[in-house]
C-alpha cells in the first residue's frame, strides 16, 4: 500500500510500548537542532532525526505552507521509523497552525512514550544565536523576524517550555532524563560492560568490585545510590552508576526505573566478591 503523503494524519496506532515520540518546536535560531543533535550523539545508534528543514526545504524544496505537502512527508516518515523499532527525534519551527493537527494524531496514535518541548526564546537572543551557525550567511534578520512566532504553543498544554536560561547541556541532560532515553542507553551500557565483563576485556579493580557488592546489597534507590557515589572509586562502573542515578530520583509512574534496575542487578552481582 503506497502511503498517504497528503496533509491529512491517518488514524492508526503505530511504534510500541518502548518507542519514544521526542517532538522539539521552536523559532529558528531557538537551539532545537543543536538539542537534537545532541540526544543522537549521546544516545548512539537507534534514534532516527526527522528534521523539517530537511524534508521541507531540502527534500521537497517546497515553502511552509498550511496545506504543504512535507506535513504529510513528515507524518508518514515519523510513523514509519517508529514502527520500525526507532526512537524518533522531530524537530523544526512546525507552525501550530500548520503541523498542529499532524503532531496532535501523532501523540494520540503513538504507543510508546511521546514527549513535546517548545523552546520558548526572545527573538533578539535567537538572532545572536543564528549569527553562530555555519548556514549563518543564507539568510539574517529580515527573514528571521519574518519567520518568527512568539509563544507558538500547541493547544491543550502539551508541551514543555524550555526557557533561554536553559543552556544546550541542560537541556539535553533533561529531555534525556524526562523521556527514558537516559534508563534506556544505560541499560545498554550495563549489558554491554557484562559482557566485557565476561569476555575478560574489562577488569575493574578491587575497589570498583567492593563498590558493586555495596550496591547490590542496597535497594537501588535513588537516596543509596547519591549517597554511595559520595565515596565511590573512579571506574567504569562509577561512570555508570552516576547516570542511571537521576533516573531513580525521578518520580515516575511507569518501570522506566524498574527496567534499569532489573538490568544493573546481573552487572552487580557478577561483580561482587564472592562471600
């Protein structure tokens, strides 16, 4: 069946329950690109960047229109990564009155987790920012005080707002954390140090070996965990540690934390001395 690139979202639920839908909006200049990017360098293989400059401009090299065909493209390209098992980053101006309804029947037929952030920027500081970018000299103020919407949220609250005080890492570091990219790259890491582990490519030192032992006898609780880092060795596995401990800090209602938690246990009990 050929899909549908039209502007009109086709209902149908699509990825699962372990995919997560990032969607980051915001004026040009307001940093959602350089966020993006960031959450795939950190993250690694199995995120897919759906970038609405590239599809519009690149792509289709079409202008932002309401009834554009890159809505549709947009659509069935989220979709269609999602429903192959990737984690989906999407990020561009996307208009509310444009992209509204498109991003709206993608949050509702979404499976897994979907995450929206408006980057919420005055236009002088996403002027200053453009000046920065290497694409500086395609376009300047004019058409970036043409382009620009102030407070152009999505109906219904369902975004989060991240303000100009907040810089790249910050930001990164929260979405990361609030959309369970953070507990999902670190149970990766934690079965592939295992591994290591096993294989005999990794020895961790004594102390990092009384560490672990001192974890696994603990509940992996967000307070033990920040108390034990206080005093722990460098290694590896302090690294490891270091990250998966926001995760357990957070309030959540879903086993994001559970999910880590069952992946660290074999790491720490391989590890721990024997009695």
């Amino acid at each position: 069946m050929t899909p549908q690139l039209s502007g009109q979202p086709q209902p149908a639920p699509f990825g699962t329950e372990d995919t997560r839908l990032i969607i980051l909006r915001g004026n040009s200049g307001s940093g959602k690109t350089s966020v993006a990017t960031e959450l795939r360098e950190r993250y690694g293989r199995g995120i897919a960047l759906v970038g609405q400059d590239n599809l519009r401009r690149v792509i289709l090299r079409e202008r932002d229109t309401p009834d554009g065909a890159n809505i549709g493209l947009i659509n069935v390209t989220a979709r269609y990564a999602l429903d192959h098992g990737f984690h989906v980053v999407l990020e561009g101006i996307l208009y509310a009155a444009h992209y509204g309804p498109m991003i709206e029947a993608l949050v509702r037929d979404h499976r897994g987790h979907t995450h929206l952030y408006y980057f919420d920027i005055p236009f002088e500081e996403t002027l200053r920012r453009h000046s920065s970018k290497p694409q500086a000299s395609e376009y300047g103020e004019k058409e970036m005080r043409d382009w620009y919407r102030p407070g152009d949220l999505l109906p219904g609250g369902l975004e989060t707002v991240v303000p100009s005080s907040s810089s790249l890492t910050e930001t990164a570091n929260r979405v990361m954390l609030e959309s369970g990219l953070t507990a999902d790259s670190t149970r990766r890491e934690a079965a592939a140090l295992l591994d290591e582990y096993d294989s005999g490519t990794w020895n961790p030192a004594n102390v990092e070996r009384a560490f672990a032992e001192d974890l696994a006898r603990g509940g992996l609780s967000g307070p033990q965990l920040r108390a034990s880092l206080r005093e722990a060795p460098a290694g590896r596995l302090t690294d490891l540690i270091t990250r998966a401990t926001p995760v357990f800090e957070q309030t959540r209602t879903d086993n994001t934390a559970e999910k880590l938690r069952l992946a660290l246990r074999p790491l720490l009990d391989e590890l721990a001395p024997p009695p």
